[in-house]
C-alpha cells in the first residue's frame, strides 16, 4: 500500500542543474528564486518520468540488473534531490511571495532519504536502499528444497488456526531479515548525515517536519489523536485477549495481558480481521455482516472485475474513467515466470496520466478493500495533475493513504446492493458483527501505525542502537499494542526488516493519519451528501455533492498547507479522531459490557 510518488524525494539530477552554488554566494535575489523554481520545474518533470519507469521495471522484473540499474537511479536521483534542496535553502532568508516559499519549503523537506554529498556514500546509500527491497522483495522461506514466498506463508497466516504451524510460518518469513541487520545500519548512518547537511537533527527529524508545522508539534499532535482513540483500541485488545485465550489456552496466550504475535492471523499482527470467527459478537447480537469473499466468489469476480468495480465508484461520484493505459500496463496477476514486488502499490509514471497499480490480487475482501486504496492514490494523482509538478503530491501523506479508505468505508451492505453482490442490505438493527470486523481492521491498526515510526525515530536519533534494534521494536511493540514475541528476543533475529516498509524506507505515520482522516473525512462527505443514519452505514456512491467536495479537495494537491485542504471537506482545520469513536460507539457500548469481568490492561 504504497505510493510510488516519492521518487521526487529520493532523486534529484545534476545534469540539469544550470544553479551552481557560486551563483547565489553572494545575496540572492526574488528573479533568482524564480528563475531556480522554473528549472527545478522543468527537470523535475522530465526526470521524474524517468526515474519511474526504472523504478516500475525493477520493481515488475527483479534481477541483477535492474537492481543495478535501480541503484543507479536512485543515486541519480538522491543526489538531485539533495542539491535542489540545499540550493532551496539558500533562499531562506529572502522575503518571497508566498508561493514561492512554499515550493521551496517543500524542496527542502518532502525528501524520505536525504543522500550524503559525497559521490560516494550517496552511491553507497543507493546501493543499499535497493539490496534492501530486493532483499524483502525476493525474500522465501525454505525447508529441504521446498521453498514459501511470502504470498504463500500469509495464506497460512491468515486460515491456519494450528499455533505450532503459525509460530513455524511466522518465524520462517522472519529468518529473511537477519542479513538485513548490518546494512540496514550503515543506511542509517549514511542517511543521517544527508539529513544533516539539510540542517536535520536526524533523518526522523527531517521527516517529522513535512506537515506544515515544528516536528515537536507534530510529534505532540499524534500523541493528542492516539489519546483520544487508546480507550477503544485497549478494549478491542481485552475482548480479543480473552476469545483467543479461549481457543488456545492459558499456556500460549500466557498471562501478562498480552497477545502473542503469531495468533492474531495476519503476518505482523497489524490487522486482526482473519481472525474474527474466534473473536465475534454471539449470534443473537451479531446480525449479517457481510462476507465480501463469498461474495466475490459466488458472482464469478476475477481480480480485473475487482477493479472496474473500484474504479465505477469513484466515477459515481464525478471522477472521470481510469485512462484505457491502466488497463493495459498495470500488473494485477503474480506472474508465474519471474520475481516481482507483490506488495500493492500504485503508480503515475507521467506525472499526468500513465496511472497504474500493481499488485498480485487474490479475489478475497482484503485484496478488494486494497484495491479501493491504491485507486484513491490514483484518482488523487491524476486530480491534481494540472498543479506545479511541486505541488503534484498529497496534501500530507496520510491525505495521499487515506482517500480510497475513505471510499472504502463506504463499502455498506447497501452499497453491495445496488452494484448486485447482495440481493437485499440486511437492517441495521444489530451491526455488532460488521463493526467488529472493521475494528479488527482498522482500529487494530492504529497503535501499529504508531509505533513504527516511533521506532524509526528512535534508530535515527541514537535513541535505539544497532545492538537493540531487536530489543527496541519489541518494546513498543508490546507498549503501543500489548502484542508480544512469541519466541525469545534475540538480537540474532532483526524483526524490523521483515515488514516491507523497514527495507523499503518508507514513512510509516502517513497510515496512521490516514486511519484518523478517513473516518474524519467519511463523517464530513457522510454529512455533505446528506446522510441520516448511523454512521457506518452511510455510502457516499453516487453522491455527486460528497464527490465535488472531495474533488476539491484532491485538486489542490500539495499547493497549500494540509489544514486548508482539511478544511474543503470537514470544515475544521483540526484533524479529529473523534470520528473514529462515533463510528464504532455501539461496539464500544458492547466491549465493555464483554470485559467489565475481565482483567483488562497489559
Ligand atoms: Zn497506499
């Protein structure tokens, strides 16, 4: 669930640079700013487009060459991110018109690698940032000469309910990251020091500064929206708790309040909806939630009709047709001849319009919901492509994350109704079921959302070091969750890298933000198209007043601050996890009913 735009982070290219340092040694002026911004403009475009099919050919044929020639792509383009942001820098002081600064501001800080000036660390860096993916990305499990991608071991995560085949699945998939462990640390070093040379503290700092306030603040507001959502999560986990300990007994489960991390039917335990059987509401209480992958499956959906039925939902709200290019060049299969990176991305190559994603989708809910997700980085792409090629991302990233989960939310037994996968919406008297199945889904999510970063945070700044890279993340791992290792924390093992966004590099609290402005964002188009009903019940398909608002909004892309872009749709500047207690207040009422016997708390 990435979005492959933050090339423009990761690259910047000499070649085109007609602003040597020189120019500007002495005062620089407003006609020099402008005249740095149409350059930066120009071959950003060009090189961008560029740098994108390498990355989508890499990333479609895993080899020794096209990580090579990804390497070298990104060298490029780290270096010409990295000059364009120190030549940003030298026009701090000058009074700009407001636009201007704008762009340079974001210069200086959308970057998520900030290479080292020299040649030849950054190409060091580069060298490594790919090994890393590839090394994820082509990651097995094998036993004798019988060997399980990553695909197959989650198959076995998500249906098995055997704990010793679990733990050996889960423990397989984490004997890749092991030799990740010493170049991920170099990458650390390396990538500090470019952070420092852009007058970062550390790269967490660099990051932590994209969201158009201090780092502090936006460290601070975080913690403000986990607060308000921690009381609800903490009672998901007591009920969760409890019905596994039923099934599983005493002497897995153990009895320090935490859950153990191999049971909860997901890979890195992040969501929880696989295992919903074990943990669902009784009969009586449960009323008809809505198993999308029989109900794929029972009309005949194959992974193309998954997508044409994602891609009519944002057309029902106003939003023009998928070009006919993402038909043809996008991956939705896995092909069986060559190593590919399955986790599902989206892409715009162009800048414009050359949309795709790719993918390896399985006709089941989880691949549809995702589907719904990396169309919304599509549309919003394509949305704001007429702004400056600056301006051509997200309002922040979690904005970017949460667009098609907003849609996705809008996935209502209605909804299945009027598109035929369901004869008739059930009534909405007792909704317990579908509710805890989203919860399972996305309010599980919210303290994993967090503490990735944390733990990011904390490597950049020395804070976590190499010797307790392990050790850390369990930490917050049992902290922010009360989920804990199931096996005995070795510094042997590097967990971290066994989830795709460690290698890879990618920010994480963009998901986090995104599980909080989606619901945000629902309540707000909810209300807009004029909805009456319980919260989770609303559907927004077809709504062309919910989708001129969101339209507006995704136009704007990046060119003003996110609170501007906030305020289109929910006509508040503050972002608000009170949306996510309104939407799941009856399952609340009912968890703590279920745990007010039960020792709750980790
Ligand atoms: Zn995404």
């Amino acid at each position: 669930m990435v979005i492959m735009k933050n090339i423009r982070l990761k690259s910047l290219v000499l070649s085109g640079m007609l602003l040597s340092s020189q120019l500007y040694a002495k005062k620089p002026s407003v006609k020099e700013a402008e005249a740095f911004l149409q350059t930066v403009e120009k071959t950003l475009v060009k090189e961008m487009e560029y740098s994108a099919k390498i990355a989508w050919v890499q990333s479609n044929f895993i080899t020794q060459d096209t990580i090579w020639l990804g390497a070298k792509n990104n060298e490029k383009m780290s270096a010409l991110g990295v000059e364009y942001a120190l030549q940003a820098a030298k026009f701090d002081k000058v009074k700009l018109p407001k636009d201007m600064r704008r762009k340079l501001n974001l210069l200086k800080s959308s970057l998520t690698i900030a290479a080292p000036t020299d040649e030849k660390k950054n190409a060091q860096l580069a060298q490594i940032s790919s090994e890393l993916e590839a090394m994820y990305g082509t990651g097995k499990f094998c036993e004798k000469d019988q060997c399980k991608t990553l695909n197959d071991l989650e198959e076995i995560m998500t249906k098995s309910r055997d704990e010793k085949e679990l733990l050996k699945t889960w423990k397989g998939w984490r004997t890749i990251s092991p030799p990740m462990r010493a170049k991920y640390s170099t990458m650390v070093k390396l990538a500090n020091e470019g952070a420092r040379n852009l007058g970062f503290k550390d790269t967490g700092a660099m990051w932590r500064s994209q969201y158009d306030m201090t780092a502090d603040e936006f460290a601070q507001e975080l913690d403000k929206q986990y607060q308000q959502v921690k009381p609800l999560y903490e009672a998901l986990q007591c009920h969760v708790r409890a019905k596994l300990t039923e099934h599983y007994g005493k002497q897995v489960m153990g009895d320090d309040g935490m859950i153990p991390a191999h049971l909860l039917g997901n890979m890195w335990a992040q969501s929880w909806t696989n295992v919903y059987d074990l943990v669902k509401p009784p009969k009586a209480v449960e009323g008809s939630p809505i198993d999308v992958t029989k109900l794929l499956a029972k009309a005949k959906y194959d992974p193309i009709k998954m997508v044409k039925t994602g891609e009519a939902f944002f057309t029902s709200l106003g939003l023009p047709a998928l070009p006919e290019t993402f038909w043809q060049r996008s991956l939705f299969t896995k092909p069986k001849d060559r190593e590919v990176v399955c986790h599902a991305s989206a892409w715009d190559l162009d800048n414009i319009d050359d949309l795709r994603i790719k993918m390896c989708i399985k006709v089941d809910e989880e691949d549809f919901v995702t589907i719904h997700h990396e169309l919304g980085h599509n549309f919003y792409q394509r949305a704001y492509k007429d702004q400056s090629i600056i301006y051509r991302t997200g309002a922040n990233d979690g904005f970017h994350e949460a667009i098609g989960d907003t849609i996705a939310l809008s996935i209502t037994p209605e909804y299945l109704a009027k598109i035929g996968l369901l004869d008739k919406a059930p009534k909405s008297t007792s909704d317990l079921g579908m509710l805890m199945k989203m919860a399972l889904e996305r309010v599980a999510f919210l303290p994993f959302g967090l503490m990735i970063d944390q733990w990011r945070w904390k490597v950049y700044s020395g804070e976590i070091s190499q010797e307790e890279y392990n050790k850390g993340w369990w930490q917050l791992r049992n902290k922010y969750q009360g989920v804990k290792s199931p096996v005995a924390i070795t510094e042997a093992n590097f967990d971290p890298g066994a989830k795709y966004h460690i290698s890879a590099g990618v920010p994480y609290t963009r998901y986090f933000l995104a599980h909080i402005l989606e619901f945000q964002f629902h309540r707000e188009l909810c209300k807009a198209a004029g909805n009456k009903g319980p919260l989770h019940r609303c559907s927004i398909y077809g709504n062309k007043k919910a989708g001129a608002k969101l339209t507006k909004m995704l136009e704007m892309g990046a060119s003003a601050p996110w609170q501007d872009a906030l305020e289109v749709v929910a006509n508040s500047r503050q972002m608000d996890a009170s949306a996510v207690i309104d939407y799941f207040a009856p399952l609340k009422t009912w968890l703590d009913e279920q745990n007010k016997d039960r020792d709750c708390g980790w």
